[in-house]
C-alpha cells in the first residue's frame, strides 16, 4: 500500500453475483469451516495455530504541552470488540468513515475543524508531518483532542524502507524480520515507540505472498505460504501487544500483480483455487491472530468478481472476508486516489461502490478529496436509507475499533 507512506500510494455482478454469497448461519459456518479446512492444508495452518495460541501479552493554541504518552496496552482482539450500529446523526456517522490527508508539521485549522465537528475521523501521517523533535507528539496530540480524547492516527510502518516514522522500527524489511527470527519481538517494539508517539494505527503487515515479478515481492515475508501465515500471526501478535493496531494488507492478496495499483489499474488472472491456496492463508492467520483491521486491494480479481475492483466488490468484502473467513474488524481502503480507482469512475462513485461492498474506513489522500468523500456520502445517506444503515453499521465498528485504543 504505497499511497499511505508516500512509498505505496452495488453489487451490481451478473450470474452468481447477484445471488447471496450466504443463506444462513447454519450455512456461513459449514462454508466458513470448510474454508478453514481447506487453508489449513494449503499452508500448514496447523502451524499457523500454533503461532497464535501461544501468542499474546508478552492550531498551536489547541496544543499547549503534549500530554505524558500513554502507557503502552495490549490492543482488544478483534473478537472481543463488539461491533455495534451507531446511533449518531448520519453527519456524525459519515465522517467517522474518514481519514484525511494534510500536509505539513503543523496541525492546519480545517483538520482540526473537521475532526471537532465530525467530517472526519482520523489523520493519516507522512513524512511531511514529522517536522523537528517534538513535532510529532504535538501534532497527534492536537489531533487527538480535536476528535475529543481518540482519533484514528495512522501511517505506513512495515519495516526497511517503507517506513514513514524512519526513527522508529522496524529497522529490517519484512523479509528481513523473517529470516532474523524477530518479527513479533519486532513488531511489538515498534509499537511501543509510536504509542509512544501518539500513533494508534499501522498499515502493516504485508499480508500479500511474494511472487516472482510481483510489485509487492520486496515488501512481503516470503513466496512460501506456510512461513508468510505464520509471519503474520507474529506481527499481528506484536503490534498489539506494543499497543499499536496493526492492518493487513491487501486483501484478498496483491502478490500475484505485477503493477502496482497506485501507477495504473492491475488484473490478477489466476484462478479461484490459485488464489484461495496461495493468498488467503496469511490473511486468515491474521484474522485468527485477532487482526483488528484489513486493507483492500484496489486490483481487479476475475475469478472472485468480474464486474469489481477488490475494494468495491461486494463478493469479495462481504461475501470472502466477512462471512467466509470470518472478519468482523474494520475493512479499510488503499487511498481512493489510487490510478486503479480513477480508472474506474470518478471519486465519489468509488466511495459509493465501496460503502455498498462493505468497507468501514475510507482512506483520503489527495488535496480536498476528503470533504468531497464527506459530501458524497451524507448526500446519498440523506435519500437512501439502505445506504445510511449501511454508513451506520460501519462507524459503529469502527467506534468499537476507537474504543479499544485507550486513550490518544
């Protein structure tokens, strides 16, 4: 995900699409189960599980003097935070899907607004908003206070050269982490350092399995599927226990794209078993991990949606990672400036599209991207009451998401 660190940047389906990916409960946790089942035996789950059962605790006048940075805890597993539908005016609601872009060290006054009143619900940080010493602490503080104690703060973090926070950790790429054996020890350590920092949330892991040629071969864990799962429930282990949220990214698995979807719109042609047995193994290690939150990829996956990029396609969000692997965290969006969605329809159609999929977080990059995302939003919600309770069940999840955090 290149867009968040400055390095990355309606079901309306024909045929099957059109009909319920599930019937019932009954049959969501036999196909669920059988799904499980079937990962287990393409990489070694078995393992997988074992990672995770031994894993756990182990403007300036709004500033004034940054606060003590919290201690640092263990962030909720996913399983233990209760998704809810949120009982906020839609305006309210809406804006909580939001995280905005802005530049500079300073904290300017239309962020601080559009946090206060509810247009926005978090900031995502790039290298830009580092400034000196100090500068940091002070700009998530005043963000924090401006959404009233939390907002979701978040940058790109996944180690080696994609790191936005180049005084934090991890010092190793991923790869790296994984052959130094370190990768929880890691993780957790570089999650106290931006707690520490005022930062609640990374968009790392790298859930994606390197594929020769792939864009993203130098940023994940490995091409083996079985040592990649098994990297992701340590990360996610120890991002949360340094108190930090990690994302896994990109869903339902970029490794087999050989462009990158921030330069221009990318295809992956394998076929259903290809990508059930290769890509999705590391994010259902992730979700059992307890993985608070998923990134989408913005690629287009003929063999799971014909008709949708990843993060507009209901099948996909829904139908794969809600009710057949099981997710209830908060599915989050690459940016929404991304060529691979521009391709497509304009921004606000693609924030639409994306609502209906099922995501919960859309991330802004662009200059004034994020009040149009806003506008759209509450325009449709205002006419569309199917549409409003679908914003309502998202800012839902992500207040519990916000309430596992502790305090900013």
């Amino acid at each position: 995900m290149r867009a968040c660190s400055g390095h990355d940047r309606t079901d309306r389906a024909a045929g099957r699409n059109d009909r319920p990916v599930i019937e019932n409960s009954r049959i969501v946790a036999r196909r669920r189960a059988l799904l499980l089942r079937g990962l287990a035996a393409a990489a070694a789950a078995g393992l997988v599980a074992g990672v995770v059962s031994g894993a756990g605790a182990g403007d300036a006048g709004d500033a004034g003097e940054p606060t003590p940075a919290p201690a640092r805890t263990a962030v909720t597993a996913t399983a233990t935070v209760t998704p809810r539908v949120s009982a906020e005016p839609i305006e309210r609601a809406a804006g909580r899907l939001i995280v905005l872009r802005y530049a500079g060290a300073a904290v300017p006054g239309y962020v601080r607004r559009a946090l206060r009143e509810g247009r926005a619900g978090g900031a995502i940080l790039f290298a830009d908003n580092l400034g000196g010493p100090g500068d940091l602490r002070r700009a998530t503080t005043v963000l924090h206070r401006a959404a009233g104690g939390q907002a979701l703060i978040c940058t790109d973090q996944e180690g080696g050269k994609v790191r936005v926070v180049g005084g934090i950790g991890p010092e190793r790429s991923q790869a790296a982490q994984l052959s130094a054996g370190s990768v929880r020890a890691d993780a957790r350590a570089a999650g106290t350092a931006l707690r520490q920092a005022g930062i609640n949330v990374t968009l790392a892991p790298v859930a994606d399995v390197a594929v020769s040629g792939g864009a993203l071969a130098g940023r994940a864990f490995s091409s083996d599927v079985e040592a990649a799962s098994a990297a992701m429930a340590d990360s996610v282990t120890g991002w949360r226990e340094g108190g930090v949220a990690p994302t896994a990214k990109h869903f339902p698995g970029l490794g087999g794209s050989a462009t990158n979807t921030d330069d221009a719109p990318a295809t992956v042609d394998d076929d259903e078993a290809t990508l059930r047995s290769r890509d999705l193994p590391p994010f259902a290690a992730a979700i059992q991990a307890g993985v608070p939150l998923v990134m989408t990829s913005h690629a287009r996956y003929p063999a799971l949606d014909p008709e949708r990029i990843a993060s507009q396609s209901r099948p996909i969000i829904t139908g794969l990672l809600r009710e057949e692997l099981g997710f209830d965290g908060v599915v989050i969006t690459d940016s929404m400036e991304a060529a691979a969605v521009l391709a497509e329809s304009s921004l606000e159609e693609a924030v639409e599209r994306s609502i209906e999929a099922g995501t919960d977080v859309i991330l802004t990059t662009g200059r004034g991207s994020s009040i149009r995302v806003y506008r759209a939003l509450v325009k449709r919600a205002r006419r569309d009451r199917a549409f409003a309770d679908l914003i309502r069940r998202a800012a839902g999840r992500v207040s519990a998401l916000t309430d596992s955090l502790g305090g900013g």
